[in-house]
C-alpha cells in the first residue's frame, strides 16, 4: 500500500482505471478521495487545457478593468478643510489621469466640517476624533458606491458675522461646489455629526430609485409648523430639485439632497436677502432653516419643486434630540428598521456627542458584520 | 487484505457507483453513463427554470398589488380653488358693470371679517363656486349677478388646447379711481391690438386683489398689485411664453408693431439694452455688459432718471419669473415697510439676487414705455419720450395731476390702426 501512495500520478491511475482491480477492492475511504481527486483534476486539464491562453488573456482583462475603474474613484474625494488657493479649481485637478474625459460622479456628498471651529475655542481632542471617524464613514461609503466626496470648512468666517449674513455660508457652498462638480446630477448635503449607518444602500436604492413611493410633497400628513397646506399656483407636477427632511421642529437641513439644476441656482440666490433678514434675524433662530420655511410658505416657484423624504430615511435622530416627542417613532433612529443614517443633531447642547458618535459607530460595525468576517480577524 | 469479498465483480460495482459523481462532475471513465442522464437533467432543470420564471412574475405581480399606488396631489389652481374655462383668449372683465360696482363698493364685494389680532380685513372665499349658467337665468337681483360676475372673473383660465396665443397683454383697470368711458377705452385698446396680432388679453379688476394683501389701503401699495395680475395671468395662460404688462395710464399707440418683430427681437433689444449702468441712482450693482438675449425672462424698462419704469414690462413663463413676481409679492417683501417707491422695491430685488438680473434685459423706455410729454414738440426725439410711432405712450404720473381722462381721450383718437 505504501509503495501505491507514493507512485500516484496520472499515469498510475489510468492503468489502475483500466486494470488493476485487483488493488482497487481494497482500497481505504481516504485513498478513494485523493483518487477522486485526480480524476477531477485531469478532467479539467482535457477539457480547459485547450483554452489556458483565453483563459489568462480573459484574466488580464477583468484585472486591469478593476484595477484602472478602482484607481480612479478616490480622485473623487476633496478635502478642502485646509484649501488655501482659492483660485485653483481642485476638483478639476485632481481628477483626470486615466481618461480625460471622464465625467463627474452622479453623486456627491458634502461633508460640513469643523462648523464654527477655530475661532470661538479651541477645537478638544474627542472633537477631533469625531470629525476623524465622520469623514472616515463617509469616505468609506462613498467610495464603496464610486460617489464623490467634498469636505468643506464651516469656519466661522467674518464675511458671515454680520447677524444679517449668518446663514448664508451654506448657500455659498453649495454655490460652490456646483461649479466644481458641473456633471454631478445630485448633491448630498452633510453635517459633520453624522453616520451612515448602513453603507451597504446605495443612494439609487434607497431613495432615486422609488423618489416617487418615499417622497411627500405636501404637508398633510406631517406639518410641525402648521404651515398653510394649500398654496396658489403650487405645481406638483413638476420634477423634484431639492429633497429635505423636517423634525419635530420644523425643517432640518442636517442633511438634505440638491439637485444640479438651474432652478437650483436661483434658489441658493434668492435664499437669502437683506430685507428678510433685516425683519426677521431676531426670530429666525435656525437661520437658513428658517428663511427656507419662509420662502416654502409664500412662494409657489419653491414649493413645486420641494420634495419630503421620511426623517429616518435620511436623518433619523438618536433619542437625545426632539426630547419632547420622545414617543414618536417617526423621529429616532431604530437599528431593527436598518435605517440609513443616523444624525446626532444638537448633540454639542447639553449631550455628549462623544458619547452618541461612539456608540453608534460601534453599532454601525455591528450590524454590518457578516458570520464569514471572522474567519479574516 | 485478509478479508475478501465474495464476489469480485459485484462489489467493484458498488464501489463504482459509489464514488461516481466526485463533487458533483462525472469521472472520465462514466463518460457514457453521463450521456445517458444527460436527458434527464435537461428535464430537470429546464422544470427548474420554468419554476424560478414563474415565482418572478408572480412576485412582481404580488409586488404591483401590495405597493401604495402613486400620491395623488391636489392639482395646480389660483387664487379660487375653483376654476372656469374661458372661451376666448381675450379675458377681461364686464366693463359696463363699472359705476354699478362703484355703487356696490369693496364692502358688498368681500367679506369683512375681524382677524384674531384685532384687525379687520377683507377676505378672499379660496372654495367660492362659480355661479352656473341655470343659476344666473334665474336671478334677477341685478346687484347680486354684478357681484357674482366679478367674484367670478378671477375664476376664468384659458384652457382650450387651440388658437392658444404666445403672447398676452396684462392690464389691471380701476372702477374706483377712472371713469367707465377711460375704462372701456382702456381695454379696447388693448382687445384691438390683441386681435391684429393674435395675442391674448388678460385684464383684471385691480379690486380683485384687495383680499389677498395685508395691508388695504390700497393708496399705499397700487403698485405692488401689479405682480399679482402678472403671477394670475401666468396662471391663466399657461403655455403662453411672453407677458407685456401695460399699465391703465398707458395706450398702446402703434397697433400694428408686433412684439416678436419689435420688443422681443434679438436686434431691437440689441440696441436698447442699458448695458453697464447702475439698477437704481447711486447703486454699486450694474446691468450686464453681455446678455443672452434667447434666455432673457424679463424686460423692464429704465427712466431718463435711471429709475425703473414699471409702467409696461414683460415676464415670461419660466421659473425666473415666477421667483421674480413671487418674490415680490411674498408677505414678507411686500409688507416691509418700503420708504421707496415700487420701482425701486424692483431694483432691489434685482440687485441683490444676481440669478435673476441675468435673465433681466433693462431697456430704455423709448421701445415699450415712451413718456408722453405733451409740452414737447415732434421734432425732440430721444430715447425716453413720445414721438409718432412709438409702440407705447405712458401717461406715467396723470393721476396725481389728474389729467388721464384728457391724455386717454386724445391720445385714443390717434392710435393707427389698419
């Protein structure tokens, strides 16, 4: 039998195949595996033998195609925290090495970094860590789904200090960033306490995809202001261009979808004016949030085209925030429901913020560990 | 090897059988068996795929069934909730009702009804019916069928998929402050030149609107009612492209010049254009030096004084001018308090919003709003004043002097016509 194990090749077991049955009858269970096994393995060299050179050109191919399509997507990420040449267009720069002319991811994310840091106070070692762990999250998603993805800087800057300018940076930015990314078709509006919590939607799934089933375009079934439902001239025939969420306090805009349109444009621009803001910087606590529910309640151009996604589809809140309709399951975020991003708004009034990015980043991991992964750890 | 089989033959075939098919593949020696199974297997899973198509349609089928079906949303109306269809594409109001609808006054038109703040206001009724055609048959009370028909003006929208007009002449006309016979000819004016050039004619009670603002007293604000008619008329004409409004102190004189060939070609506002100068005196923002003329949205006017001249402009169907007249007659822009005239509300609006001055060609007066002077002579021809020929004579600042009876009546005998 030793003399057998060691004498195992192609052409012993042919010949055994054919003839030597007399060995054969005495064969052990393991023998008859590794027999198995060759039998497989010459089945497959008769058959596939013929094609290696298709095989391996076809190999090369799928390889390089990966290889080039996953290069070029972290070209995509900007930080522009710290962008000192205004004049310098980076998204044009950084992109183009394989193709010239390669086109603007259809999303891209704007995280809002560092919000009034640098001036008042200095920023503390968790805060770090948090804008660390945020811009870690969505650098990972947008990378998995080929978005893009731009940091821009909140600084209090003194262009803005004026009471009258104070929420005027967001529209400056988003201004700014359709420039930079002219083929983008939406823009995916961020503040810095967030997380995506389940990176394995896409944006197409989740929301571009059924827009019409998740979407609300009136107030009637959720309307926290109390706003007027009806509106002269309000067309909600017309396609959607800006996608927000409202809270139990009215509009949230912690994270909200623009779309790159003209229409867009003009209403950055008409967003903001000194009259408005003149009568109403006293009362408008929330600022660009305000003026928007402003416009939303007199202005039919700016309704037709507003669209209300579900809180929790976009910006589900963790327990702490809307304290007051604490039992109201439209609000907070519920791990069972998978829901796609958790915002912990207002966390830096009275919460810890630490505490909350911590924990649900720690759950983030969680929920999307799958049985195989710890065979790799 | 000491313990052997009975049978040679047959237990080498239950060892055969029992290692045929190595992980799932069939060994090159059973080659033949394979064969003769081949069949079998195309039964097999072509059932199995006839299984998997199946389970896919129904799913999609039980899927269809089980969503919500799409959100049915209120759909677009004015100021009434209810709406009528008008029948031609010139709209404008009975103008014979005028001294009844002076006798009957706002206080028998609206409801006056005591806000929560004290306040009294008059109120629009947004749900009002229109009154039938069964209806007006039966009453007889004149006064009430007055009323009900200028209730039901507002109401009318042109709807009709043929003989839709491009272009329509908005006018607001006034029974409180003019005279039935300026009024009548006023409109006619207007319907002239509509019907020569197959336009349409939107015109309104200004009265019409008094409900809708917060501040009544009409006196303070007579401007601003202008980009209500121009957001109603927008409404009412929706597939129209272009709106000349055109003030009651204005006539239109040359009826037989065709916007399209004069106001709103690329050549005549080529040459009219103000480039370059501030919106209003002393303001740091200009008009652009270079205009895209094919997606110009707005036309105003600018005086010799480099004040805007709202007597007649023009907006378009698109949402800059929708933002531009919303805008303006949001509460909250419209209610400040304005120290200015509207002219200037305008340029504010424009200076501040970059978007919208883009798509705004300032012009000089001289193409659609000629100031008419009578004290000048034919022979002082400039770019702001009326000579012979201009399109529009504006009679801007009459009723203060109280002279618009006298200019409409003679100004009216010499509009050309053909």
């Amino acid at each position: 039998m030793s003399d057998l194990d060691t004498q195992y090749d192609g052409k012993s077991l042919n010949r055994y195949n054919d003839e030597d049955e007399k060995d054969k009858k005495s064969l052990t269970f393991f023998k008859r595996i590794k027999l198995n096994f060759f039998r497989v393995h010459n089945y497959f060299h008769s058959e596939l033998g013929k094609s290696k050179r298709t095989l391996l050109l076809l190999f090369i191919v799928i390889f390089l195609f990966f290889w080039i399509t996953d290069s070029t997507i972290p070209n995509t990420f900007i930080d522009q925290r710290s962008n000192q040449a205004p004049n310098q267009v980076p998204g044009k720069s950084a992109k183009s090495n394989w193709l010239s002319r390669k086109k603007d991811p259809r999303f891209v994310i704007i995280l809002a970094a560092n919000e009034g840091g640098g001036v008042l106070k200095w920023k503390s070692e968790q805060e770090w860590a948090i804008e660390h762990i945020s811009i870690a999250n969505k650098k990972a998603y947008a990378k998995r789904h080929g978005y893009g993805l731009t940091i821009k800087d909140l600084t209090t800057v003194k262009r803005y200090s004026h009471e009258f300018r104070e929420g005027w940076q967001k529209a400056d930015i988003l201004k700014q960033t359709m420039r930079e990314f002219p083929d983008t078709e939406w823009f995916w509006w961020l503040d810095l306490d967030t997380l995506i919590m389940e990176p394995e939607k896409s944006l197409e799934d989740h929301i571009f995809n059924r827009i019409d089933e998740i979407t609300d375009r009136t107030l009637e079934n959720f309307n926290p202001l109390n706003l007027e439902l009806d509106q002269p001239y309000t067309d909600y025939s017309e396609e959607m261009n800006l996608l927000i969420t409202q809270d139990c306090g009215g509009f949230n805009l912690g994270s909200f979808f623009i779309k790159n349109s003209d229409w867009s444009r003009l209403f950055l621009d008409m967003w903001w004016d000194p009259i408005t803001y003149e009568q109403k910087h006293m009362v408008w606590e929330h600022r660009e949030q305000d003026a928007l529910e402003s416009l939303y309640a007199s202005e039919a151009w700016l309704r037709s085209k507003i669209g209300f996604l579900p809180l929790r589809s976009i910006n589900a809140f963790p327990p702490g925030a809307c304290s007051d309709s604490s039992d109201d399951p439209r609000y907070f975020y519920n791990e069972r429901d998978h829901d796609f991003v958790v915002n912990m708004a207002g966390c830096n009034f009275g919460r810890d913020c630490w505490g909350e990015i911590q924990y649900y980043a720690g759950l983030m991991k969680k929920l999307n560990t799958r049985w195989y992964t710890r065979f790799f750890f | 090897m000491v313990l052997k089989p009975k049978s040679k033959k047959g237990s080498h075939k239950a060892n055969e059988s029992s290692s045929q098919w190595p992980l799932g593949i069939p060994p090159l020696s059973s080659t033949k068996k394979y064969i003769g199974t081949k069949n079998l297997r195309i039964k097999l899973s072509s059932i199995f795929v006839g299984v998997c198509i199946l389970l896919y349609v129904f799913s999609k089928f039980f899927n269809s069934r089980g969503s919500k079906p799409t959100n049915q949303y209120p759909p677009v109306h004015g100021l009434y909730m209810n709406e009528l269809s008008a029948s031609s594409r010139l709209i404008f109001p009975h103008v014979e009702h005028a001294t009844i609808l002076k006798e009957i006054g706002i206080r028998g038109l609206y409801v006056f009804r005591a806000e929560i703040d004290g306040s009294k206001q008059y109120v629009l009724k947004a749900d009002d019916k229109p009154l039938t055609d069964e209806e007006k048959k039966k009453t007889t009370d004149q006064v009430y069928l007055v009323k009900k028909s200028f209730l039901d003006h507002g109401k009318l929208v042109y709807r009709k998929k043929s003989d839709e007009p491009d272009i329509v002449i908005v006018t607001l006309v006034d029974f409180e402050r003019y005279d039935l016979e300026n009024i009548v000819k006023v409109v006619q004016n207007r319907v002239d030149y509509a019907q020569i050039h197959r336009y349409g004619v939107y015109v309104r009670w200004i009265q019409e609107f008094l409900p809708v603002m917060s501040n009544q007293d009409m006196d303070s604000n007579y401007d601003f009612y202008k980009g209500l008619v121009m957001r109603a008329a927008l409404h009412a004409f929706p597939r129209a492209k272009k709106f000349l409004f055109i003030d009651q102190d204005a006539l239109i004189m040359n009826l037989n010049l065709s916007l399209k060939k004069h106001l709103l070609d690329k050549n005549i506002l080529d040459v009219a254009l103000l480039r370059n100068v501030p919106i209003k005196p002393g303001s740091n923002v200009k008009t652009y030096e270079n205009l895209d003329f094919s997606t110009v949205s707005m036309v105003i006017p600018q005086d010799e004084n480099g004040v805007l001249d709202l007597t007649s402009f023009v907006v378009s169907n698109d949402y800059y001018s929708k933002a531009f007249l919303e805008f303006l007659i949001d509460p909250i822009v419209r209610d400040y308090g304005w120290q200015e005239s509207f002219p200037s509300v305008v340029a504010h609006v424009l200076q501040w919003h970059p978007q919208l001055l883009s798509k705004t060609a300032v012009v000089v007066p001289k193409i659609m709003a000629s100031e008419f002077d009578d004290t000048r002579s034919d022979d002082d021809v400039d770019a702001f004043h009326y000579t012979e020929g201009d399109l529009i004579a504006s009679f801007k600042g009459c009723r203060e002097a109280g002279v618009c009876a006298k200019y409409i009546n003679n100004m009216y005998s010499k509009t050309k016509k053909t």
